[in-house]
C-alpha cells in the first residue's frame, strides 16, 4: 500500500512522498530486526489538514524539534529530549529496545506531534512502546496544542506508524487522562483503566508552609517534626548533588539501598542492568546547576553516610519524584528517612518555582500522607495483525488482573507477603 523508497539510515527522518493509509488494521507486520521504515506516509487530520509522518531510529537528528516542541506542548517531565536522549543512548538496548521515534509534522515542515516510542518482542510479538520503559513513570506524546485529533486520525497515525516500523501491536501504558489540565491525545482510543494511579503534590503560588498546615494534620506535622529532630541530633542534613563526584557517590548509594530492598520484597531490580547507571549519571549531569533535568539529594549522616537518595526530574514548573531508596540496616531508618527528605526538597523546590509534584506509579502510606490529587493513569493496545490482536487480549486481562489485586488491599498485601517469603526462601538456598 506504500511507495517506499529505501534510504540510508542518517536520512530516514527526510519526509518523502507515500500513498494515504489503509484503513485500520491493514498494516503489515515484520520482526524488529528486519524493520526497514519507509521515507514518510501523508495522513489527513479529522479536519483536513495534509500532515506527514516519518520515523527516526535515533534522536540525533530531533534535538531543534523536540525541544520547541517541549516548550509549547503539555509535555512530562519524563518525556523531555534530555531524560528520553540519555535513556536511549544507555539503557534501551540493554533492556531490549529499539528505538522508532514518530514525528508528525504539517505543511510547513514544522513538527507538530513527536511519538516517544520504541519497539520490544514479547511473546514472538514485535510491540510498539513508550522509550524509557519501567524507569518512567508518566507517558505522554508531544502535541502541538493547535493540533486537533480525534478517533479517526489517531487511529490512522498508529495503523502508519506500525505499518513503517512493523509493530504487531501499540501497547501504550501509564498514561494520564489529563496532564496540566489538558486531555491525553489518545484518550479517544479505545482504552482500559491502569492497575495504578499517579499521586499527586499541588502547591498553590509555591508556599510551602502553607500547604504543611492545610494539607497534613496536626499528629502528621508534630509526627513530621519529631522525625526530624531525630535526624538533627545524629547531624544528619539533606544535600543536593553538585558536581560530578555527588552524582557518582549518589548513584552509588542508591544502586545499593535499592537492590537490597526490591530483594528483600521478592521483586525484579530495575536498575542493575547494564547501562542503566550510565543513563541516571548522564541525565543527573546534564541537570547540574540548573532547573531542568534530573536533580539528586540525598540525607547525609555526620560521617558522610547516605541515609537516603532521592531523584526527580524537572520541567518548567513540574517536579516528578522519579525514584528513591533509603539505608534499611541503619539505626535511624526507624524515622522515615525517605519522608523527611520529601519536606527538605518540596521545600527547596518551592522556592525554586516549582508548584506541582507527582511521584511514581502505585501506592503506599507516605504517598497518601503528602499528595492532595489523583491523575487516572489508562493503557491501551491498537493491534494491527492477528499476533498483535492476542498479545492485546492477553494484557488486557493481565492488566485487569492486576488492577483487581491492587485495588483490594487484603488480597495485594498477601501477594506482598508471599513475594518476601520466597525472597527470603531463595536466599537461604541459593
């Protein structure tokens, strides 16, 4: 259905010319490695409008694009070219990605939407992905704000993109029904509701100490500062990475707190896989010293200790709590570090500009104490072939599994239980 010409790899985001689209569903599946994407394909917005979409297998050629394209589009923090650069050129392929950016551009040339994807093969299915996989939290594409899409067009824009990159199916996940107040662009897609949440941190004009007097109880703030004279008495004191040897010592502490706590709860470690240091060191590098990009605390002992790490990642005024970890074997743990560390950065960041905070995915008590809203996170599967229509089915019902379990605290907590005990099992056997 397409007039393909094949193009050197440096020149595949040149937009050429291709036939309009066929209709969904029709899109011809191939495997990730013998992907060959077309130079472009024209598709008309719901009102008409001549747009035309290309894939890029890198970001090297984006950066102009992305960038005035982030600034202007209600875009996540996680989605910036910064953070979504540094993943893919450490950690995608060492987690089995490969990256396929979609960029939609109009008449004029200019990008107006930018697909943060990439392709994995699971289940002998070739699956169309947001870049940065579990490490991110919140997924959003860039779109134009002027940019008008509905069912019709969205829909041809995925049958296109699978089409150019051989994707069985599009299994898009963690997204937000409404990000800074506007709907998701894919929410017109058929879609399901996400096992987790995504708790969220508005400050109103930045004050801080207002918000600790309205948003926490009286016990949570007597609690709050209780904690903290605990942690002023072992000369304890929250510091933020500075230099390249922070980040290093930083990243050091954290690697370490988190793979002893994920293993302790039975659960796969993220982090240890190769590159995927390399990629927080490089996005915390490229944040020093500035408002943008990955930021790292810490709260630091009287003898230099890590008690706690925390990094989030900074756009405009949003703040995303992307990851933490906390020393569980040291004698103050008993005093929420981790928590104590929140008040420090809120507080810092307040003064900075930054007005609204979101943590990750799911749920747990320090997030309920200190959120005051709620963004609905929702997936979806578009499949395009008859591999991808079963691999769609079956994360339908794994994710309404999960949902289910997660939202019924008695049956969740005993899957946590039994996860330990198997930790704990494998550990006195291994």
């Amino acid at each position: 259905m397409f007039s393909i010409e094949t193009k050197p790899a440096e020149d595949m985001e040149a937009t050429n010319t291709a036939r309009l689209l066929p209709g969904p569903g029709q899109a011809n599946a191939r495997s990730v490695g013998a992907v060959t994407p077309p130079s472009g394909a024209r598709i008309l917005s719901d009102s008409g409008e001549a747009l035309s979409l290309t894939v890029a297998p890198s970001l090297d050629a984006l950066e102009a694009d992305w960038q005035a394209l982030q600034e202007r589009a209600p875009v996540s923090p996680y989605q910036t070219f910064d953070l979504t650069e540094s993943w893919v050129r450490h950690a995608a392929e060492a987690v089995g990605f490969e990256a396929r950016i979609g960029i939609l551009r109009n008449a004029a040339g200019e990008a107006v939407m930018i697909l943060p994807f990439g392709l994995v093969r699971r289940l002998g299915t070739t699956v169309g992905v947001y870049l940065g996989g579990s490490h991110f939290n919140v997924n959003v594409p860039l779109v134009d704000p002027r940019l008008g899409l509905g069912l019709d067009a969205v829909a041809r824009i995925f049958d296109a993109y699978c089409a150019m990159t051989g994707a069985d199916v599009l299994h898009l996940c963690n997204q937000p029904v409404a990000w800074r107040e506007t709907a998701h662009p894919f929410l017109c897609m058929p879609h399901q509701e996400a096992p987790d949440d995504l708790s969220l941190i508005l400050i109103k004009d930045g004050d801080f100490a207002k918000h600790i007097a309205t948003a926490l109880t009286r016990k949570m703030r007597s609690e709050l500062r209780r904690k903290a004279a605990k942690f002023e008495e072992a000369g304890a004191r929250t510091i933020r990475a500075d230099t390249p040897q922070d980040v290093e010592r930083f990243l050091d502490a954290f690697i370490e707190q988190k793979s002893k706590r994920l293993a302790a709860h039975g659960l796969d470690d993220p982090f240890t896989a190769p590159g995927i240091k390399a990629f927080f060191q490089q996005a915390a590098l490229k944040g020093l010293g500035g408002l943008d990009g990955v930021e790292m605390h810490a709260l630091e002992v009287a003898n230099g200790h890590l008690l706690a790490v925390r990094a989030g990642v900074r756009h405009q005024d949003q703040y995303s709590f992307m990851v933490q970890s906390f020393d569980t074997e040291d004698p103050l743990a008993k005093y929420s570090p981790s928590e104590c560390l929140i008040a420090d950065v809120l507080a810092e960041s307040c003064q900075q500009g930054f007005t609204a905070f979101d943590f990750g995915v799911g749920s747990n008590r320090f997030k309920k104490v200190w959120s005051n809203g709620v963004a609905e996170l929702f997936n979806l599967a578009h499949a395009v072939s008859t591999k991808g229509r079963l691999y769609a089915g079956l994360m339908q019902l794994t994710g309404a599994a999960a949902r289910y379990i997660k939202r019924n605290p008695r049956l969740f907590s005993a899957v946590q239980e039994a996860r330990a005990l198997s930790a704990r099992f494998r550990g006195r056997t291994d």
